[in-house]
C-alpha cells in the first residue's frame, strides 16, 4: 500500500477518535463518562448519569 494512502487513512481514523472523544459527556457530579440522554418534561434535553444518579439539563 502507498505511504500517501496509509497517511490518509491514519488522519482519518484520529479525526474519528478525537470526534468521538470530544462528543463525549462526563457527570459534573462525579466525573462518571456513564451518562444517558433523555427527553425532558417540555421536550427539552436532560441527562442522567447512571453512575450516581445526578440529573442536568
């Protein structure tokens, strides 16, 4: 395989892991990366974490 195909395919895959790192929710109550997104009482967004049960929207 050419250098300059595996030199794309390497940008390719750390613009994927940085996406998906950076997209990422962490609780600001404990830290946990546990965290499920749920639909609010007003349609809003919320999330809990299931880590410690902590809530936010």
């Amino acid at each position: 395989m050419p250098a300059s195909i595996r030199e794309e395919v390497d940008h390719l895959l750390e613009a994927a892991f940085t996406r998906e790192m950076s997209t990422r929710l962490n609780c600001p109550s404990c830290g946990s990366a546990h965290v499920a997104q749920m639909l609010g009482d007003n349609g809003g967004i919320s999330y809990v974490c299931t880590a410690c049960g902590h809530s936010w929207s």
